[in-house]
C-alpha cells in the first residue's frame, strides 16, 4: 500500500476533496445556488455516515440507529432556540453532550448483545427517540419544530451566509475525518479492529473487548450528533422523520456505498447515493426502485463499496 | 505433590465443569510447578480444552479452584488473566486475519504495555512496540514474514505466530492447546525446536497429541480420560503405567515407541 501514493483511489480522493472546497466558487461564478445547498446537505450527511463508518467498517458494530443522533443533535439545537437560547457556543456543546450521553446508555445496553441481535436493539432504541421526540407537543410532536434563527456564534461566523456556513459543514467534515483517521490509527483504534477481527483473541491477549467498543460507540454518537447540530442549522427544521429507522438505514447504505472500513469511503458513498436520489427522483418518483438493484450489485460484484474498486484498479 | 522443589505456579483444586449431564472437568487437580513443561494428555474429549479455557478464564468452572501465582483467580476474567501472566495459543487458529503477522504480536505486546485508551499518536509508529513484536517473531522463525497478511501465511507459519503472539504478552505460564496440530513431519520438528528452547525461560502448560513431542520435551505429563486425571509423573513413569496403556489401547504403540 505504501508502494505508490499516486492511485486511483487516492487521486479520486483528492479530487473530490478539491471540488468540494472550490465548490462555492463554481456556485458564485455561474449563480448556481441550487448545487450549493444540495452539496451542504451532501457534506453534512457525509459527516454523519463517516460517524457510522467509525463503529460499523472499523469496529464491526451494525448499528441500525444512527439517524437518533442526527435527531438529538438537531432538537438539542431546535429546543434551545425554542426556549431563546440561540448560542451556538451553548446549543453546540449540549447537542455534542446529549449525543454521547445517549450513546453511552444505548451503547452501554446494546453491546451486550452480537450480530442480529445488536441490530435489532439499536433500531428499536433509535425508534423509542422517535416516538419520544413525536411526543414533545410543546416542541412540535409529530410535526416538528421549526428553528427561526440559526446558532449564532457571537459574530465569528454567520450561518444564514450559504457560503459560510458551506466552509463551516466542509471544515467539520475534514475536521471529522481527520479524528477519525487518528483514531483508527491510534492504540485504541488497533484494539477496536481487532475486537472486529477477533473478539476471543483479544480478550485473550488481555483486553475488555466491550469497555473498547462501547468508548467508540460514544465517539461515533457524538460526532454524529454534531452533523445532526448541522443539519438543523441547514433545514432550519427538526422534526421526528428524521430519526426514522429509514434515515437509519439510508445512512448505513451511504457506508455500504463508499466502502466500509475506507477513511473517505463514506464521503463518495454519500456524494454517490444523494446525487443518484436527486438525479432519479426527477425522473421518477419510484426512484428507489432503482437505488435497491444498484445497492444490490454493489454488495453482490463490488465488495469494499467505490473506495473498493478503486482500491484495486490502483492494485494492477 | 507439593515438596520442597518450590511453591506451584499454578494449582488446580477439586475442579469441576458439567456441560448438560457430562462432567468435562471432573473433579480435576493439578499443580504446575515454575519452570517445568507439564503435559497433559489424553484421548479425544478427555476435557483438554475445556480444563485450557477454565485456565484462562474463558470458561468458568461449576466449582473447584485455580490459584495463579499465589492469587486466588477463579472468578478472575480472561482478559485479567492475561495480565497478571497467563497466556495461550489456541488449538483451533486464532489470529487477526485481516492484519499482518507484525499487527498480531504488536497488538498483543501493547496489551500489556500501559493502557490502551490512547487515541491520537500512531500505534504502528511506537518503536518499541513494533521492536518487541518484531523480536518475537524472529523468535519463531517469523522475523521474515513480520508484513505478510495473517490470512497469506501458510497453516505452519500460523501455528508459529500463534505463539509469538502469546510470548509477546511476557507470559509467566504459557498453556499451549495443541501446537502442533494439523503440522507436517518437519513443521513439527521445528515446532518441538522451538518448544525446547522456551521452556528454559517461561513455564509451559502443553496439552498435545503429538506422543512424540510430548515424550520428548514433557518433564511431568498428566493423563486425563473423561475429566478425570488418571495418572500423573514423569515420562517413563506415564510410558509404564498400566491404566495408562488401558486408556490408549489405540495408541498404545504411540506411548511406548520411545523410550
């Protein structure tokens, strides 16, 4: 791997991250606003599927509850504006905080569990929150709540500017990856791998397999939460649909997409499958019929997803 | 059995196991003493394995006693285990496939190399982590292969990191659950080379089918027959018991071929 920097996939790699911050400049010179918001809404949910990817591709864990912290993030944001505290120096860190407290608690209870198991009980958690935050008549119940103002940021940074708050998600979205990339690297990340690999063999050689998985849990919860912080900026807008076990399971095909396991995988996955939704919805609205076979002959003929096949164009 | 020779390193007491209406362990005892290779063998589902998984704490026993070191670690977890300095290979291979033979043994080495909570600097990048490691696998004739995939070596080479695996833990006490199974004839020889030269340094626990390797390289061997121990000493005193032949009619000519 070491052999040659210059591949395909690393060259595609940096293309995209090169037409992703000049991106703002194309939407200025043509006045397209339009790919502009599209691709705000594309780095944000790249942000969140890079979270998954965290415990999913490195640490194994199939979580099928992600979009829960895209919802708690975005309500902690929602409701602190709802009750007038529109600081993003306080909605942030709250949104952050409640992300990790729910994953601790969630983790704490799912990691019990293996497998189908461990699926099953992070959806049914990730559909309690949605029936709860359904039930929060003041904040909006079923329909959701509406955010009249975004985080302020005591004037460092305007969120309402299309641009900056574009630079805002993108640098978040670096910043994540960049984590993450320590992370996988670091000795903890070696040890939540190699749980993945073998869990008998690392409690073996003298590791608490769970005390590990339930710390990356948390890390992925959080950063999570901070693209659900995001979202909501984005939409202006929270409400329980987005916790939906559907989100959930788009998030984990955006993973599956990009190729679990790779550091910008889920970057392409998310680029590939929200520009496809976008392209095919305008053609027809039954656009998932389309999307289901393409995600098939992925998992069927592309294993390790875009940043798969890349991988191994370089190879030869 | 203790006498004066010393305080046993391990100790086994009066333990029991049952799976559904089968005692696999059956009121076992077994002391270890520092420094012997101590074998232990004995017919297909004698509870070889069963007795190595209670050892390392992957299987706790219905009732009975193990003291480590001097420490009571019955209800010790494994990955505890591993720490105070009990380590072991596994009879079926158990590695981390999709990492290199280097990952392994550094992995193992940084278990027991302060905590593991550490998320920024670059693990692969700790040179006395990777030296270790890499010591170790020149150790059993690995130091080569150090960046071939797990799922890329051969089944002898395996077997090998197996053990540079559980050496890079600094074991007191090595339970080695067949070494040699599924080897050929000069992968064995190596592997009983091998064996030799690290029983002058840790203590060695084998259970092995391999008579040969056993005879050869056993200072006390211990004959288990459906969870039960049914004679214990030295290999000529093994080789000439009676209830011994009795129990491996089969592989009787195994037991007595060398003497």
């Amino acid at each position: 791997m070491k052999s040659s920097t210059i591949n395909a996939r690393n060259v595609v790699v940096a293309l995209v991250a090169l037409g992703l911050t000049l991106l703002p400049v194309y939407s200025a010179l043509t006045g397209n606003i339009f790919i502009l918001t599209l691709f705000t809404r594309i780095i944000i949910f790249a942000l969140a599927a890079a979270s998954l990817n965290l415990i999913m591709g490195y640490g194994g864990m199939m979580s099928f509850g992600h979009a829960a912290y895209l919802g708690i993030g975005g309500y902690a944001v929602g409701i602190l504006a709802f009750e007038g505290i529109g600081s993003g120096f306080i909605q942030w860190p709250v949104a952050l905080a409640a992300s990790a407290l729910y994953a601790l608690v969630i983790g704490a209870l799912s990691l019990r569990t293996r497998g189908v198991y461990f699926i099953m009980i992070t959806l049914a958690f990730a559909q309690m929150a949605y029936y709860v935050t359904s039930g929060l008549s003041r904040y909006g119940g079923d329909d959701g709540l509406t955010i009249y103002k975004r985080s302020t940021f005591g004037g460092l940074i305007d969120l309402s500017n299309r641009t900056q708050f574009y630079y805002l998600c993108l640098a978040c979205l670096f910043g994540g990856i960049y984590l993450i990339w320590r992370i996988v690297n670091s000795r903890f990340g070696m040890v939540v791998q190699g749980v993945r690999s073998n869990e008998q063999r690392m409690q073996a050689i003298g590791y608490h397999a769970n005390r590990y998985r339930l710390v990356c849990f948390v890390i992925s919860g959080t950063i999570c939460g901070l693209a659900g912080a995001l979202l909501a900026n984005n939409t202006d807008f929270v409400s329980p649909a987005g916790m939906y076990w559907t989100r959930s399971g788009e998030l984990m095909v955006m993973v599956v997409f990009g190729g679990m396991g790779s550091l910008f995988g889920p970057v392409i996955g998310t680029i590939v499958f929200l520009l496809l939704e976008e392209l095919l919805s305008q053609f027809t609205e039954y656009w998932a019929l389309i999307m289901g076979p393409l995600l098939l002959l992925i998992v069927l003929f592309a294993r390790g997803g875009i940043m798969g096949v890349l991988g191994r164009l370089s190879r030869d | 059995m203790t006498d004066s020779a010393g305080v046993p390193l391990l100790r086994v007491e009066n333990l029991i196991r049952s799976f559904g209406g089968i005692k696999a362990t059956d009121n076992l005892s077994l002391d270890v003493l520092p420094g012997e290779l101590h074998a232990i063998i004995g017919p297909n589902g004698a509870g070889k394995t069963t007795l190595i998984s209670q050892l390392t704490g992957q299987l706790m026993p219905n009732s009975g006693a193990i003291h480590f070191a001097g420490r009571d670690v019955t209800a010790v977890p494994a990955y505890q285990r591993s720490r105070l300095g009990l380590a072991r290979s596994f009879q079926i291979t158990s590695l981390l496939r999709d990492f290199t033979a280097i990952d392994n043994v550094a992995i193992a080495a940084q278990a027991h190399d302060g905590h593991s909570f550490r998320f920024w600097g670059a693990a692969r990048k700790e040179k006395h982590l990777r030296d270790a490691a890499q010591a170790a696998l020149t150790r059993v004739g690995l130091g080569q292969r150090a960046n071939v995939l797990v799922s890329e070596l051969s089944h002898g080479e395996q077997r090998e990191l197996e053990l540079a695996v559980a050496l890079a833990t600094k074991p007191q006490l090595l339970l080695l659950d067949e070494p040699m199974a599924g080897l050929g004839v000069t992968e064995s020889a190596r592997m009983v080379a091998l064996l030799k030269e690290l029983r002058k340094e840790v203590t060695i626990v084998l259970v092995e089918h391999d008579m040969e390797a056993v005879f050869a390289l056993a200072d006390r061997i211990t004959v288990l027959v459906y969870g039960r121990v049914i004679a214990s000493g030295d290999p000529d005193a093994i080789r000439n018991n009676e209830e011994v032949k009795r129990a491996y009619l089969g592989d009787q000519h195994a037991v007595t071929r060398h003497g």
